[in-house]
C-alpha cells in the first residue's frame, strides 16, 4: 500500500503538470491580442507571485529572504520571467503554439550543455546522439513552417530566433537554480519573490515599449489569464518541483516529451496546423531524439518549459 502511495503522490502530480504544460501554449496565443504581450506577462505574474506567496505561508516556508537570497531571487527571474516568457510570446506572433511548444522540447540540450560547463555534471553518448536526431526532427518542421507559408519567412525564422533566445534563458535559470547556494532557500519563498520582481520588470519593460497599462474587456482573455497565473504558473510549479526531488529531475523531464504532442493537437485543432509528410517526420523524430536522449539522461538541472 505504501509504495502504490508512493506511486500516486508522483503520477497524479505528474499528469497534471504535464497537461497544464501542454494547454499553454494555445491559451499564450489567445492572448496576443490588444493587450500587448509585456502588459499580459506582467499580469500574470503579478496574480501569480500572489498565489505562489500565499502557498508559501500556508507551506510554513513564509517570505523572508536575506538579501543574497533576494539577489538569488532577481537573477531567477530575469533568466525565468523576464527573457524566457518575454521571448516565447513574442514569438508566438510569427509561428504556430505548437511549433514553438516542440522546439522547447530541445531545453534539455542547453541544460546538459551549461550544466557540463558550470557542474561538472557530463551528458553521456546516448543523450548526445539522441540530441541530435531531435534537432534533426525540428530541423525538418522548421523547413515544412517555409514551406507551407513562404511569403511570411523572415517572420518565421524571427519567430524560431525568438524561440531559442527564450529556451537559453529558461535554460540558464534551471542551471542557476540547481546550484547549491541558491538550492538552501526555501523553494516557494523563491519562487514568489522571482515571479514578484519579475512582474515589476516586465512592467517596467511593457512601460518603456507599450506605454501605459492596455486592458481587454473580452471575458475568455481574462479566463486565459488567471488559467496561466494559477493553474499554469503558481500551481504547475508547486506540483512539478517536489516530484522532481522525489524521482529525479531526469524521470520527470519526460514531460517536455509528452508536453509538445499536447500543444500540436491543440494547435492542429485550433489554429489549423497542416500536417505533411515532412512535418510528420520532423515531430516524430524530434520526440523520439529525445525519449532517446532522456532515457539514461540523469541531469539535475532538467525543468519546465517557458508555459
């Protein structure tokens, strides 16, 4: 009975993370709208640096940081919830949810990279090798997105260029966060002071480049908007981050396998994605590269996706 507990306390977090994960993306695109993307990414980390500071208190781990943990704190969330979500709204203006949710597959690329660089922490050959064939799969979606759509190319590239810029800062604030120094404070009080300072710059950068505060009365952006603060943001992190101390950053990196099939099917469904043999072949090979590279991957810096 206890291991089947033990069990449950892992699956049922995992499933819901990953589904949350997987919505996000279409839900992002939903808000590009007359808000500007800075104005709606300030929102939602206001509302979620509320609800991550209210977890925080009801978890007994309260607020208080020394101030080299509020530095900590700054630098998570420039890396997190500054660059990283900044770049992939953006980018959803110039390509489909889907494809950006797919090239995120890649983070653990950047993160076995930087972590070999700055832990020590070496990728074995099959992840290599597995790396490889899933670059190789987006490779081949990236050329089916020019294909299907030829006049709007620069966009395109600007768009996967976006992408990657985002995935590097995500990555870096997994590699910045699983050094030991940062890893002593309470993970919750973290977490609600990076999304806290990350709302007051992004709307310190929304200011500089939207001019003032843009609201939309239409009702399904404000349901999208509480959905990525709560659901997608304050709790998808409080169930993801305890699994990963319980199993293993490696095991529970597989959701960035399953988070992109997810994301297509909303993206198929929603935004009219055209499926060709090539674009086939690209997401097969991008998801299988990496099953392939996550299977002995036993990194400690895997995380979530910028969703």
């Amino acid at each position: 009975m206890t291991e089947r507990r033990a069990d449950l306390s892992v699956v049922v977090p995992f499933i819901i993370f990953t589904g949350i994960w997987g919505s996000t993306w279409i839900v992002i695109r939903d808000q590009l709208g007359a808000v500007p993307a800075p104005w709606s990414i300030t929102y939602r980390f206001l509302i979620a640096a509320v609800a991550m500071a209210l977890v925080a208190i009801v978890r007994g781990e309260g607020l208080r940081l020394p101030w080299r943990g509020i530095v900590a704190a700054a630098i998570l969330s420039v890396l997190q919830f500054v660059i990283n979500f900044n770049a992939v709204y953006l980018a959803e203006h110039h390509v489909t949810s889907g494809l950006v949710a797919t090239a995120f597959a890649l983070l653990l690329i950047p993160n076995s990279l930087l972590a070999w660089t700055f832990l020590g922490q070496k990728p074995s050959a099959r992840f290599a090798w597995g790396s490889l064939i899933a670059v190789t799969g987006i490779a081949l979606l990236f050329v089916h997105e020019l294909s299907e759509h030829p006049s709007r190319s620069n966009a395109i590239m600007f768009g996967m260029a976006l992408t990657l810029f985002g995935m590097l800062g995500a990555s870096a604030a997994n590699v910045f966060q699983a050094r030991e120094k940062v890893r002593q404070y309470p993970l919750f009080t973290l977490l609600a002071w990076a999304m806290g300072l990350g709302a007051l710059m992004d709307g310190t950068i929304a200011l500089l480049f939207a001019g003032p505060p843009v609201f939309e009365a239409r009702p399904g952006y404000w349901f999208g908007l509480v959905y990525l603060a709560l659901f997608a943001s304050a709790l998808a992190f409080s169930l993801y981050l305890p699994v990963v101390r319980k199993i293993g950053p490696g095991k529970a990196a597989y959701s960035s396998v399953l988070v992109p099939i997810i994301a297509m099917g909303f993206s198929t469904w929603l935004e009219g994605y055209r499926w060709t043999a090539v674009a086939v072949a690209g997401a097969v090979l991008a998801l299988s590269g990496m099953t392939v590279a996550l299977t002995r991957n036993r990194s400690s810096v895997s995380a979530p996706d910028a969703a």
